[in-house]
C-alpha cells in the first residue's frame, strides 16, 4: 500500500458473512476456552442467553481484519477493544476502521484509528481502537 493515511479516511469490510457455530467450537479448541457459555447450549440457556455466543476474542481477531487487509499485519502496532453485546450464531459482522489522528515519530507516521464492529441489525458489538504505522508512500513495494 503506498497511500498516506489522513483523518476521515475509512475501511469497512464484513469481516463474518455468518457466524457458525462450528467456528464457535473451532475457536474454543484453538484457544482453550471451553467456558460453557460458548460451548454448552443448555448451560447458556440456563444461564439466560437464546444459547451459547461467540467468544469475545474471536470476534476481536475478526474485526481487526479489517485493519491488517489496509496496512498489513505488520503496519499494526496497538489494539485495544471493548466487547459491548454478545455475538450469536447467524450473526454477520461488518467492521469499520476511520483514521482519527496522524502523528509524525521519529521512526515514521502513525495513525490512530476508531474501529467498530456492528452486527445486521446495527447493534455496535465491539469498539475500540488501533494504533498503525502507516505505510511509507515512497515505498512502492507497500
């Protein structure tokens, strides 16, 4: 990518066309998290929840996608976030990444970026923030 990164700019991408739970208990064997909230429909029933939910991290790795496609993994140096309502099942998640402020460091340009994660019906599940080293424009290898 050879662009400069300026406030305002924006990417979005659905980043889950559909949440399965296959890829619920994919992500529970890959990370440990065996919690029965996510892997145990009538716990999470019983626990008040429609069923199990995706796990927060997972729904993290994805929205970052959104992000690392833009500068790559390696332009990306900070990622924080907040989980803000549960991820079901047959939930498609579309994630925005908007430049909010450009600074100068000594060892090249960064930029600060606001990214959210909304589910179909518009719900904001996930918000946080991303800190990139923006690509060299010079560089047209980027």
């Amino acid at each position: 990518m050879s662009e400069r990164l300026g406030i305002g700019q924006r990417r979005a991408r659905v980043v889950c066309a559909e949440v399965l739970r296959t890829q619920i208990v994919q992500y529970a064997g890959a990370s440990g998290d065996y919690s029965p909230l996510h892997t145990d429909e009538r716990h999470a029933v019983r626990a008040g929840y429609p069923g199990v939910m995706a796990h927060g991290m997972m729904v993290m790795a994805a929205s970052a996608g959104v992000v690392t496609d833009w500068v790559g993994v390696e332009g990306l140096t900070q990622l924080g976030v907040r989980f803000l309502a549960p991820v079901w099942p047959g939930d498609r998640l579309t994630a925005v990444a908007c430049v909010v402020a450009v600074r100068v460091g000594a060892d090249g340009d960064y930029a600060e970026l606001r990214l959210t994660t909304t589910n179909q019906s518009g719900v904001e599940v996930l918000a946080g923030t991303a800190t990139v080293r923006a690509p060299d424009p010079s560089n047209t290898s980027n």
